[in-house]
C-alpha cells in the first residue's frame, strides 16, 4: 500500500490558503530525510523492540509519530508524518505484494478511496491516479491525487515501496455538473504533497509491514490553533491505524483467513 491519507481530515477549516516554494523545500527536505531513514532499515525487523513486537504478534497495530510529535510546523505549512506496524500472519510477501500492487481494487480496501486508475505501469513504476474523500469537523473534501509509485525487491523476504504524490487537486463540487479542479496550492489546504514509505519483511510468523505516511498541509489558523492540533494528533493516529488495519484486513480475507 502507498497511500497518504493522514492529512485530509486534520485541517477543517473554510478560508483559502496558497502553497508556497518555501514550504514545497521544507517538507521536500523532510520526506528526503524519512526516506533515507526507511530505506536503511528495510531489512531490519519491524518490530524495533520486544513490547511492540508482542502486540503485534497478538494482532495489535501499533501507530505513532514518525517524527516528533507527528505534526510539525515549517514556515508555510504544516508536516504531518505517522507511522504504524503491524505483522500479517500466516501469509507470504507475495501474496501481500500481489494486493498491494491491485490498485484498481483500492476502492474496496481503504474507505477514502473513492476511485483508483493505473495510468501507466513500466516493470515495478506505476502512475496512479487516486480520488479520495475524507470528512472532518463537519466538513468534506475531495482531492484528485496522482501518485509516482515504485517497487524494490530487495530479496525474497524484504520489499519496499515508495510513493510520490506531487500533483494533487482539490475537486470542486464533486460530482456535479459543475465539478472542477482547483488550481494546485490554491485551495483549502487539505493536502498538498505527499510522501508514502511502505516495507515488508517476511519471516516464519507471516509478513510484518510498517508504513510511513507524510503529508504538507497548510498551517492551522491563527487563534484557534490551539484547539485543532490536538484534535490532529489523535486524528493522524488513527488514521495511521485505520489505513493499515484495512490493508491486513483485506489481506486475510483474499486468503480466507
């Protein structure tokens, strides 16, 4: 799976906000910084430790904060970066790749995911072109995502995916006859950049994940900041949570488990 879902329901708020260059380098600085960082450990256990190790081995997911507290402000905007782990038992890596890579069944897997379209596939490189919706705070948004997706088979029990999300469209009055596609970073900020990490590791358990999601978004508003963030947190945790949970789920159910 490589999909960022984390942010569209973090930042319900109604005035226009403007992508800026200086926010476009801050977060490309940060996802460049957590992809080397994922990459190093591709081959390393997922569970990084023996209390996380056990509940995941007892069907827990465990989601956090992929840096600081999962929310991070840069001049511009806001980075929002979360991370989850879960193991898959009893399953291979090709079965969860084969999953993984049925992007037009997304639509069944992940409830944001209202349509999914392979543009073009060369060898493990996909352009996906994604429509989500997401609901919070009493309203709802509609983005047009176009992912860069690509897989790396390390050996057989290791693979990592990575997935670039630079062309992203807010969707006015979707479904309507007069629907229409925002201009990029001149909307309301849900969603502007995103980043997905996602590695497999296989072992006798079954196959352990860890995804790492991160979006740009716009700043929260002046005055009432301080109550949305922590709002955001809990909602970047679950969602996390959520979107691993769905893929697992879906998962063991095409192996009638």
């Amino acid at each position: 799976m490589a999909l960022v879902l984390t942010t569209l329901a973090m930042t319900a708020v109604v005035v226009a906000a403007e992508l800026t260059e200086t926010a476009v380098r801050a977060f490309a600085r940060h996802a460049d910084e957590a992809q080397q960082s994922f990459e190093d450990r591709a081959q390393r256990a997922v569970g990084d430790d023996a209390k996380a190790a056990q509940a995941m081995r007892a069907g827990d997911i465990v989601a956090g904060p992929g840096a600081g507290d999962g929310i991070l402000s840069v001049e511009g905007g806001l980075v929002h970066d979360w991370r989850a782990r879960s193991l898959i038992p009893g399953v291979t890596l090709d079965q969860v790749l084969r999953l993984s890579r049925s992007y037009p069944d997304y639509p069944t897997i992940f409830h944001p995911v209202v349509a999914a379209k392979i543009l073009s596939q060369d060898g493990n490189h996909y352009v996906v072109q994604f429509r989500m919706r997401e609901s919070a705070g009493g309203l709802s948004a509609t983005l047009e995502v176009r992912s860069n997706i690509v897989y790396t088979r390390i050996d057989p029990r290791h693979a990592f995916v990575v997935s670039r999300s630079e062309d992203i469209h807010e969707v006015k009055n979707p479904n309507k006859p007069s629907e229409s596609l925002m201009p990029p970073g001149e909307d309301n900020g849900y969603l502007w950049r995103a980043r997905a990490m996602t590695r497999f590791v296989e072992d006798d358990n079954g196959v352990w994940m860890e995804m790492q999601n991160l979006g740009l978004s716009r700043a929260f508003p002046p005055m009432i900041g301080w109550a949305i963030e922590p709002i955001a947190r809990r909602v970047g945790r679950r969602s996390a949570e959520a979107s691993l949970g769905e893929f697992k789920q879906a998962v063991l159910a095409r192996i009638g488990r």
